[in-house]
C-alpha cells in the first residue's frame, strides 16, 4: 500500500498532528502483519516502511511555496506509481485534490480517509472522474458528505492500547483534553458536559 500524507506535516508516532499519528499507526500495523507499506510524505517523516520523502523546503506556507509542493508531490506520486503497482493509494492530506488535478491510473484503487470536515476540502476532490473512494472517521461526518458521494467506509480513528492505557486507579478528579483548539474539536462541549457533571476540565 502506498500512503500519501500531507506534505507540510512530518508522519511519525509522536507527531504535533493526530492525521500523522494515525498514518504512523497504520504503516507500522501493516509491516506488522506482514504487508509492504510505503510512505510518501514530508522529509523527517519517520516510517516502519519504505518512506519516499519530499523536501518542500521550510518557511512561511506562501502561495509559491504551496505551488512548489504540490508540483513535487504530483512528479513523486506520479513517479512511484510509473515505477510500482500497489494494491491500494490511501490519501490523508486535506490538500489531497491540489496533487489529484490530473486522474491516476483507473487500474490503482484509490482511497482518500477524511480526516477533518467535508467542507474543509476543495470540491474538485468530489469528481467522479477521480475514481477515489471515501472513508470517513465518524458518523457525523460521512452525513457531511456530497449527496452524490456514498463513504465506503466509517472507521473511527483507533488508539494503541498497547503505548496508551488508562490507569487502573485514576489518581485525579479531572477529566483531560489534547488537541488543536478549534471548533470542530468539540471542546466547548467536553467544558459544558464538565461542568454539568461537577468535574474539573484541563485543556492542553
């Protein structure tokens, strides 16, 4: 399987964003159970697999270095796929549609987990012509979806059990949130369910 994260973000297990953790996740579970995984994504990406990195230089995210990253992302993906058949091509980046402009090869299926809102993505990524197929991470959002677009999966994001355990004797009375403060993150509801329920809350 070949991987395509978004190409400002480095993937690894301890990665700032959770769409990266979750890409590290699945790359190292696929080598695990004995599958090829190949990873196309940011240089200092770390990867259990083969990793394909793409330099896309450093610095304010300007319109011309947006537009340089996508051109070296399109060249790569569409160099990786002249020179290798892989049985599935799985997108995670929410820019996906800007290096998805021209259709790949019919005979790749095609795969696009959308991590983050429906209307955070550019509509072209909508097409039909695409050939892509949707995975979506939460019941909510596969009913944000185009009426047109049916999700061929909702899988909700999993979590190591084996690296993340909950104590077997909770030593504080808080209730603790990680994350981007956004709100689709759905904070201000974890506040008001806190309060209602008399426990404390830490954001972080």
């Amino acid at each position: 399987m070949l991987s395509v994260a978004y190409p400002f973000a480095p993937v690894s297990a301890d990665a700032v964003g959770g769409v990266e953790q979750v890409m590290a996740s699945i790359d190292a579970a696929l080598v695990a159970g004995g599958h090829q995984s190949t990873l196309l994504a940011a240089r200092g990406s770390r990867a259990v697999g083969r990793l394909v990195a793409v330099d896309v230089g450093s610095g304010e995210l300007s319109a011309d270095r947006l537009d340089s990253a996508r051109h070296r992302y399109r060249r790569m993906l569409e160099s990786l796929l002249a020179r290798q058949y892989f049985d599935l091509v799985h997108f995670h980046g929410c820019d996906c549609a800007d290096y998805l402009s021209a259709p790949l090869p019919r005979k790749v299926p095609k795969l696009v987990t959308l991590h983050v809102p429906c209307d955070w993505y550019a509509p072209g990524l909508f097409r039909a012509e695409l050939g892509l197929r949707f995975s979506c991470v939460s019941e909510w959002q596969s009913e944000q979806l185009p009426p047109r677009i049916a999700p061929c999966a909702t899988i909700p994001n999993g979590v190591d059990l084996m690296r993340w355990r909950p104590l077997d004797e909770p030593t504080g009375e808080y209730v603790l949130c990680l994350g981007r403060i956004s709100p689709d993150k759905g904070f201000d509801r974890a506040l008001r369910a806190a309060r209602a329920a008399g426990v404390s809350l830490v954001l972080a």
